[in-house]
C-alpha cells in the first residue's frame, strides 16, 4: 500500500504564489509518475503535471508558464510550484502517484484546498 499526504494549500491573493508538497510512504515502486490533479466544484478532476520517476514532466495547458513541478526521489515527495495564481485556480489539488511503466496501480491523495481570491 502506498500513503500520499499533501501540503501547502491555501488562500491566496490573485497573482500570489503556493508551493505544494506530497509525501508518498508504503511500497513505492523506483519506476513511477507522481502527479497533480485538481478539482473545482462541479466539475471534472483534471491533470495539472506529472513528473516521472526519471524527470520527465508533462504540464497540462492550464499549468504552462505558471506552474513547475519538481520531485526529490530519495524523499519521495512532488513539489508544485504555483506562480501568477489566478480565481480559476481554486480547487482542490489531489497527489498521485502511479506505480510502474504501465501506470498499473494508482493512488489518491486527500487533497487540499487551494482558494485564490480576486
């Protein structure tokens, strides 16, 4: 089993910055993609980045520019680093992490809140 905690959310200015962090405990495989999704109420969970194991990212449209994500493997933990927050950037920002080449098991975090006021 693998756990996920995430960290750093908040309530922020428009044009503000968050940094957030996701620890991952348990049975982790070295070959892995940690993400970040968000979701906002009503609706769908969306992919902000991933990051594989390796260094690899992949930034959703909504991320470029703005967003960096960056990993410590020998910590297990994924950053996100939110610069030039916008009000559509509230939502709550859930870790995951997929275990193995073919992504065949995936784990959730809880999530936290991240509220950008205008």
């Amino acid at each position: 089993q693998v756990q996920l905690v995430e960290s750093g959310g908040g309530l922020v200015q428009a044009g503000g910055s968050l940094r957030l962090s996701c620890v991952a405990s348990g049975m982790i495989f070295n070959i892995n993609t940690m993400g970040w999704y968000r979701q906002a109420p009503g609706k769908q969970r969306e992919l902000v980045a991933s990051i594989t194991s390796r260094g690899t990212t992949n930034y959703a449209d909504l991320a470029k520019g703005r967003f960096t994500i960056s990993r410590d493997n020998a910590k297990n933990t994924v950053y996100l680093q939110m610069n030039s927050l916008k009000a559509e950037d509230t939502a709550h920002y859930y870790c995951n992490l997929a275990q193995g080449i073919l992504a065949t098991k995936e784990y959730w975090g809880q999530g936290t809140q991240v509220t950008v006021s205008s």
